[in-house]
C-alpha cells in the first residue's frame, strides 16, 4: 500500500514538473500619436499693457516650448491712457468704438507655421482690447485653434470669445480660455493647457 502511495505522489510530482505554460501571445497595434495642443506647433501672442499679462505669456511659452510674440500699439499706452475711471481717457474711447483699431508697432510674425496660438491680453470693459482685434484681422488662422487667456483686476472671460469672432475666418477655433490671475507658475500652465485639448 505505501509503495502504490510512494508511486502515485511521485507520479504526480513528474507529471507537474513536466507541464509546459501556455505561451501567451500579444498583438502590438501600430498607432500613431494624435497631436495635442501640447505637441502641436505653438506660438504665444500676447499684448500687456501694465506687464502682468507678459508675465503669465512667458511662462506660459516655457510650460509649452512655444514660441512668443508681444503685440505692441504704434503708441505705447500712458496710465493717463489707462485710466477707466476717465472717460475721455485714450482705452474709454478705443473701447466705446466698435470700429476702433489701434495700430499696431510691427507685424513681423507669421501664424502659417503655427497648429495653436495661444493670445493673451488684459481684460477690458469685459472683453479683449480692440488692439487684440488688430492683430486677428491681419492674419489668416484657417484651421487654426486659438485659445485666449486673459488677466484681469475683477471681471471673468465674460463674452471674449463670441466678440472675437468676427475678427478671424470662420473655419478658425477660438477656446474660451480662461483669466489667469496670480502669477501661476510654469507647471501650473502646462497642466492649465492640457485641459484645453
């Protein structure tokens, strides 16, 4: 009886010992990497009238590698210029004018080679200064996404987007963005982007 229980555990141990494992097979699918706005080709255009938009721009252009472009008025604004409260002031008179353009310092930068352009600017009477409609007007951004980030003292977005409109082709996507307020850091604005894919 021992030696048929010897023989059978000593059966078993063999048989397991000699089992082989499935192979297991995996099929790799080629896939190519769908661009997002943070490999796409990007530039950041930006105008700052008092220096906290620039600040937000340049880091911004760190986070992503982009390239960036400050869009300066033929006359730079005074803070005589800027004084809301006037409304004589040079900004109360450009914004209460639809039709107003404020001309441009330079237009030495093509939008062709760019997938993204980010455009920055302060908030205004709750929109984007007209100079920003300026610079729109006298580029081509078919098949261009552009995605507006402002700074501003208390007002949101508000309507940016929907005003803008009108100043570029119909086939160009224009992103609400959003105010960034606070001087956020380069890592904050990578991750900020990333959200706007």
């Amino acid at each position: 009886m021992k030696k048929i229980l010897v023989f059978l555990i000593a059966a078993l141990f063999v048989g397991a010992c000699n089992t082989k494992p499935t192979p297991q097979v995996t099929v790799e699918k080629e896939t190519q990497p769908v661009p997002t706005l943070i490999t796409q080709k990007a530039l950041v255009a930006y105008f700052s009238a008092t220096g906290n938009t620039k600040k937000v721009a340049e880091n911004l252009a760190k986070a992503l590698h982009a390239d960036i472009y400050e869009i300066k008025p033929a006359v730079p604004y005074t803070a005589a210029d800027l004084n809301w409260r006037d409304s004589n002031s040079r900004s109360s008179v450009e914004m209460s004018n639809e039709s107003s353009r404020p001309e441009m310092a330079e237009n030495d930068i093509s939008v062709k080679e760019y997938d993204v352009i980010y455009l920055g600017f302060p908030i205004w009477w709750g929109t984007a200064p007209h100079i920003v409609k300026t610079f729109l007007e006298k580029h081509d951004f078919s098949n261009k996404k552009i995605v507006l980030f402002a700074t501003s003292g208390s007002s949101g977005m508000g309507n940016t987007a929907e005003d803008l409109k009108p100043s570029v082709a119909t086939i160009a996507q224009i992103k609400p963005g959003k105010v960034l307020n606070g001087n956020p850091s380069v890592e904050e604005l990578k991750y900020w982007a990333q959200t706007m894919e």
